[in-house]
C-alpha cells in the first residue's frame, strides 16, 4: 500500500495542499502561487507516517526577490511541528524576512516559478528544533535591547556635551555665534562610559 502525505499546508482561502516534493530523505517542499496574496498559512501533520517523539520539523519560508528579479532569496525559519504539535499558523509578513536563515544550504535544488513562495520542511532531532525556536523568540527581546540602549547612550552624551558647549564667534558670519564643544569633552566621555560598561555592562539601563 502507497504511503500517505506526511505533511499538508492550506494557505487562508485556498484548498488543501499535499503535493510536496520529497528533495532528500529529511527534506520536503511545497510551491505556493501567488505569494503576494497570502497572509496565513497552516502547515500540519497528516497522521499518514506519525512523527517519533525524538524528531521535530522544521518549516522555512522562500520568498521571491522584493526587486522582482529572477530566483528567491534566503530561507526564512518561521517555527516547527512535532508529535506534541502536530499543527501550526504562521503569518506571512515583512516580520518574517527578519529571520533569515543566512547561508543555508537546505532545500538548495528548490526553484520555483516567478510570484511563488516555496515552503521548506526539514526533519531532524527535536533538539535542533526546539534550539531554532528558542532563537526565533528571543531575537525580537535582543533588537528591543539594543535600540534602547543605543537611545540611552545617545542621551548621555548629548547631555554631557551641551554642558561643556562655548560661545564662539561664527567665523563665516561673525555678527552672529555658534556653539561649540572641545574635542577633548567628547573623548573624556567616551572614556569614562567604556570604563562603566567594562565594570557593569548593564549600568546604562539605570542612567
């Protein structure tokens, strides 16, 4: 007897789909038309071959290059499937070309047509998996962090300078003047912040 799909995937408005093509022995994919007109998709286990606990999937996203030119870009990890979640939802968006999965080699024989999105699936230990998604979750904490402390520094060394900020006659119009601060200011702060940051890199969250 023929074995049955292992995955499917239905794009929001659409039918089901089942047709992917097996590339390797963890490797699977699917070509979904018309990317540009998806928002949702959901990618499940069938049932047809259950997935052993030890084993995770891994699914990935391709979208057509943004310039309209030929061939796709990066893959993109957008989460997992397993036999505790044999299910999941994934919102296509601009949020999920942050997660590029830079130099990858999976799915390396996938093409596909212009205006279509291929979706990788990638079968391997549920150690890895569960590595990836733990991953996916924190980048947006670490980019939130580091926006605030690039704020926090930026604040503190305009606060500094203007301090130390002098009168001086403008010399392209020497009827009016114009503020100036010493070099010298600039570098004395840069040095006492790297010094603070050696002795506690956390101390600018309570500057």
């Amino acid at each position: 007897m023929a074995e049955g799909p292992i995955f499917g995937v239905i794009a929001a408005g659409r039918a089901l789909q089942t047709d992917c093509v097996r590339v390797s022995e963890t490797e699977f994919l699917f070509e979904l038309p018309q990317a540009s007109t998806i928002n949702h998709i959901a990618v499940f286990l069938t049932g047809a071959i259950p997935l052993p606990a030890e084993i995770g999937a891994s699914v990935y996203a391709r979208w057509p290059q943004l310039d309209g030119g030929v061939g796709h870009g990066d893959w993109h990890f957008l989460g997992g499937l397993s036999a505790n979640k044999p299910s999941a939802m994934f919102r296509f968006g601009q949020v999920n070309h942050q997660s590029a999965a830079a130099g990858h080699s999976m799915f390396a024989a996938g093409n596909a047509t212009a205006g279509s999105v291929l979706l990788g699936i990638h079968v391997g230990p549920i150690a890895e998996l569960e590595q990836k998604v733990a991953e996916l979750d924190t980048a947006p904490k670490k980019e939130s962090t580091m926006s605030q402390f690039t704020t926090k520094m930026l604040t503190n060394l305009v606060n500094h300078v203007q301090s130390y900020a002098v009168a001086m006659p403008n010399p392209q119009m020497p009827s009016q003047s114009v503020e100036v601060v010493p070099l010298r200011v600039v570098q004395d702060w840069f040095n006492r912040f790297q010094q603070r940051l050696r002795l506690n890199p956390d101390f600018w969250k309570y500057c």
